[in-house]
C-alpha cells in the first residue's frame, strides 16, 4: 500500500509538509505522495512520490473558504482521511501518522523538515530585479476578513511606490476571490490579479527587488525563494525570525491583533520605501 500525504488547508501549512518530504528524502527514507489543491504541484515537484489532484466534487462537499491548518473549520483528521481514501487509488492510503490538529503537528514534524527554495519550471527572463510585488490581501469569509488592511492603504502605497521607483514596475499580486482588485493610473502599474500562481510566483522570484503585503502565506512564500520582503502584521518574531528558515532580508511593521480593518499609516509607507532603498 502507498502513503498519500494530503494537502487541502491553508497554503501556509503547505510549507510544512512538502520540508517535511524534502527531510524524508534527505534522510533516504521512504517517500509519500501527496494529493493536492490544484496549482499546489510546484512545491512537491521533485520530492513527492507522486502527485494526485483532489477532486472536483471536493469543492462542493467542503467549504474551501474555511481552510483551516491542515484541515477545515470543525472538520476531523478522520472524516478527510475517510473521505479523501474513497477518490484515491486501490492501492493508496492517507497517512495515519500525518497530524491535522495544529498542535499535533509539533510532535510529528519537528526536527524532521528541511527548507529550501523551490524550483520553478521555468525562470522569467530579465537582466535585474526590476519589479515590486504588493500583495493586497482581501479574504471575504468572515473568519478570515479581519485580518484585511484597507484599500485605501494599498492605494496610497502603490501610487507612492510608482512615484519613488520609476525604473521598476509595480505589480499586485493574487486572486479577484482573495485580494484588491485595484487599479490605479500609473505608466509602471500592473494589476496582476488572477494571472498569479504558485508557479508564476516561483518563475518570477529572481527579477523581485522586494515583496509586500500583510503577514500571510505568499509572503513566507517570497521569503523561502530568497526575496527581501516587507510585512505587516501582529506576529513580528513569527515571521521575521521564528518561520523566516532562510533568514531572508524582512522588514516588519508591527500592529494589533484588532487593527488590520482600520489600518492606515504614512509611516509605514515610509517604512517600505526606506526599506527598499536600502
């Protein structure tokens, strides 16, 4: 029988199991597949056994919206294993050893994963890093929303990045579903919204000069390909030192828990720009 890992929560988490299978190879011990949301293939390619997509009628049976770690709002570790066991191969099993409680994880993975950069398919071509990647976050679900930063914020921050760095250009990165759809009058403005990928993101992470955005899992993501980033956020140590395993350059503003809704600071614009400049 063949262990299947399974990857259907927060990307954040994604980060975790596939160090977690890039330890088990290091180590010469056997490896698992995985089965994943679409689009999550790059950061299994090389390291998983092999790699099975879940199933449309997955989007419909559960609430994606509400991922949640590993799993989903009140979902248990046994009803996905029971569910996700039913659209696998005869031959295939999910982990009874993978954790899906976020405390349990602790006990299983740590000091079994080992960080690195991921490999993209392919590299965008370009003789310098000319591009600032903004991601103005924007998750509708209720659970989720309190932790968006205004628009307004990421309106003035963009049109002061265009004014300040006139050689570069100046994308926003994401999802309609997920994040601002903005645009603002700029000739070295790109709204790049729903033409972002894990793939592309990896593809483009050597031309990056600097990546922003509140605390979240793109970010981590930048700063595991080795891009300065600038967050903002409530977990200063989490993410500049705790989750930064590559000891990447990162800037931090650091803010409430509560105060991400009515978020507007010059100096934290400010902040980013000195940042950059650096």
């Amino acid at each position: 029988m063949k262990e299947v890992l399974l990857d259907v929560g927060e990307l954040g988490w994604s980060f975790y199991l596939s160090a977690h299978i890039r330890w088990l190879r290091s180590q010469k011990k056997p490896i698992p597949s995985v089965m994943v949301l679409p689009g999550r293939e790059a950061l299994y390619r090389g390291l998983a056994n092999s790699i099975l997509t879940v199933p449309d009628c997955a989007f419909k049976d559960f609430k994606m919206e509400q991922q949640n770690r590993f799993t989903f709002m009140n979902v248990g570790g046994q009803r996905l294993r029971e569910y996700f066991e039913k659209h696998l191969p005869w031959d295939h099993y999910i982990s009874r050893t993978q954790p899906f409680d976020c405390h349990l994880w602790h006990k299983v993975y740590v000091g079994q994963m080992l960080f690195r950069p991921y490999v993209p398919k392919m590299v965008w071509q370009g003789i310098r890093k000319n591009e600032i990647h903004v991601f103005p976050r924007c998750r509708k679900s209720k659970y989720f929303s309190p932790r968006n930063l205004s628009i307004s914020f990421y309106i003035d921050l963009l049109s002061r990045l265009c004014d300040e760095f006139k050689d570069c250009i100046i994308y926003t990165m994401g999802t309609k579903s997920g994040a601002y759809d903005i645009n603002i009058d700029k000739e070295n403005y790109m709204n790049f919204l729903d033409q972002t990928s894990i793939e592309s993101l990896l593809s483009g992470a050597p031309l990056v000069r600097c990546a922003i955005g509140s605390q979240s899992a793109p970010l981590k993501l930048m700063l595991l390909q080795k891009v300065p980033s600038f967050m903002i956020g409530h977990e200063k140590k989490r993410h500049t030192e705790t989750e930064n395993w590559l000891k990447t350059k990162v800037g931090f503003y650091e803010i409430g828990k509560n105060e991400y809704n009515n978020f507007y600071s010059p100096d934290c614009i400010d902040k980013i720009v000195e940042f950059i400049k650096k």
